[in-house]
C-alpha cells in the first residue's frame, strides 16, 4: 500500500477565529494523536487533504516542526455544503498493527437481473474492516454478474482481499436488484360541485310580433 506524505506545520489552537485564518491561507487545521504521545495541533494543506482524500487514501506520512509520523486518516471533517475539508484528525501508527477502518464499496458490472427488468439498488455504501494498516484497501469491490432478479446480496458473500475481515454484521444487505414497477398516472376524479358548462344557443331569440293598433273605424265607434 502506497503512503503518501502531507506537509504540515506546528499551529497553536486559538480558537475559531485562528482556524478561519488557516482556511484563509488555503490551510486547515488538525490533529495528530495517539500512541501515548502528547496530542500536537498542526496545519495541513486543504487541496492535498481533498485530494488524496478523494482518491481514498488512508495512511499518511505527515511531515511538521522537523518530525515525521505515520498516521491513519482518522477523520476528514467538511463544511455545511460538503464542498471543503475544514478539519482533519490524524491518529500515529504502527505499520504492523491492525485497525478498523471504513472504505466505499463500488458495484461493478451488470447484474444478471436487469435483463429480466430488475434495477440494481445499493443499501449499504460503506464497510467497516479490519486488517493490517498497510493492507488496507482503497475501496471493496462488488461484481455483480451473479445477482438475479428479486435477489439480494449480503455482507457475508463478499470476496474480501487476504487478511481483511469485515466489521458489519455478516446478514446486512449490500446490494438488491428488484423489478423496476412503473406506477399508473393517478386519474383525477370530478369536482363535487362543480359548475356545469354553460350552453349558449345557437342564434338570436325570435322576436315577439307587437299587438296591432286597431282599425281607425272602431276607434270612431269607441268615441260616439
């Protein structure tokens, strides 16, 4: 297993406001203990700690203050977004001694489900290990050739490197290939009370003929 090196320096802890300082100059502040040391606060650089946190990396060399230490990444701590490491917990090792560790796990393949109109659901993205510190993997991986519909895949199944053992209880589902159900648009059922359309007819009203004056002979008879 490659160890990368991180240079940092030697910080004195002043609180909040000399972190926002550090985050300034392009630096985050961290932790370095263990191994029945005094803990030192240290420095480190946020785009190498993102970077080589991003391409899974677990065991540093950390370089400060004229010393070297082999350290496990113990604990990368990022902003409200998720977008910036903003704290980092180092924690001393020894190359021959054992620790628990969590690492991705990534599917790869195509299951055999999906030909019969399964998709592929990951339940678990992350396993908890145990070994060696200089055995541990960057990531588990998961073929998925052999999952058929309606199947699942545990913990226990997995095919793990030499000398790991996983952590995470043995029947935890790591992988699920279900038919994918297409659910029927909801009908939208009639308004009570709804007002009905108004029906316009067709043409104009016929008008009432007016009543007729009457002769001008009867209106003579009217007045005698």
């Amino acid at each position: 297993m490659e160890i990368i090196t991180l240079k940092g320096e030697r910080r004195e802890p002043h609180g909040s406001r000399a972190a926002a300082r550090l985050r300034k100059r392009g630096l985050i502040p961290g932790i370095v203990y263990g191994h029945q040391k005094p803990a030192d606060a240290v420095a480190i650089d946020r785009h190498e700690v993102e970077r080589h946190v991003e391409r899974g990396a677990h065991l540093v060399r950390l370089q400060y203050d004229g010393q070297s230490e082999t350290c496990l990444i113990k604990e990368v701590q990022f902003d409200a977004l998720g977008m910036q490491a903003v704290h980092i917990d180092l924690t001393r090792v020894d190359l021959t001694e054992r620790v628990r560790v969590k690492v991705p796990i990534e599917l790869r393949g195509t299951a055999k489900g999906a030909a019969e109109g399964g998709v592929v659901n990951q339940q678990l993205m992350e396993l908890e290990v145990e070994c060696v510190v200089t055995a541990i993997p960057s990531s588990i991986r998961v073929p998925l050739a052999d999952l058929g519909l309606n199947q699942m895949l545990h913990v226990r199944e997995l095919a793990l490197p030499e000398g790991v053992r996983a952590i995470n209880e043995p029947e935890s589902i790591v992988a699920i290939c279900r038919e994918h159900l297409v659910e029927a648009a909801p009908v939208e059922a009639p308004v009570e009370g709804a007002a009905e359309p108004e029906v316009i007819e067709k043409g104009k009203k016929e008008a009432e003929p007016e009543e007729e004056a009457p002769p001008a002979k009867e209106k003579e008879k009217e007045k005698k």
